[in-house]
C-alpha cells in the first residue's frame, strides 16, 4: 500500500536529497489531504522508506532516494503494483 502510494502520487520526487519538508507542504505539492499523506509515509516508514527526522517533518532515506536515482527500480515498482500486485490478490490458496 505504502508503495502504491508512493507511486502513483510521486512522493519520492517532491522531495531532494537531504532536503526536508513538512507533511503539510509534501500533501499541497502531491494534491493529496495532510492527513491521508502523513499515514502513507508514516507506513511507508515502517519500511525505511523516509524518515521523520523531527516532529512534523519528512526527509529521504537511502531507500526512498533511490526510487528519484533509479529510474529502472521506479519502473519496476510501478509494474508490480499495478500490473502484477492486483492479480496476485485473487489467487485462492485453498485445495
């Protein structure tokens, strides 16, 4: 889901590397609710995509910078989610 979010808004190219931003200004410049935008990342967090170096404030990890570095990895991402992720979720596991 963090990555889907990621993704599709393009949260990792709002922001540089070593710049940080509040969750307030990252929601205005993705078109998105503060609020819905403060969950996404905080999850995404939990994946050690982005780190809230303070209260309030998003900053890149290594991790998250390198889906604005590397292109090949975005793409690939975008695939999965979108192409491959949706039918996976239909596959029944029962015999």
């Amino acid at each position: 889901m963090a990555l889907h979010f990621i993704d599709t808004y393009k949260v990792s190219h709002k922001l540089g590397w070593g710049e940080k931003k509040t969750f307030k200004e990252l929601a205005k410049e993705c078109g998105l609710e503060e609020v819905d935008t403060r969950r996404m990342i905080r999850l995404a967090m939990t994946h050690y995509l982005f780190t809230e170096p303070e209260e309030g404030y998003v900053m890149h990890t290594a991790g998250s910078f390198e889906l604005v570095r590397n292109s090949l990895l975005e793409a690939w991402i975008g695939l999965m989610i979108k192409e491959n992720w949706p039918p996976m979720l239909k596959v029944s596991l029962q015999n």
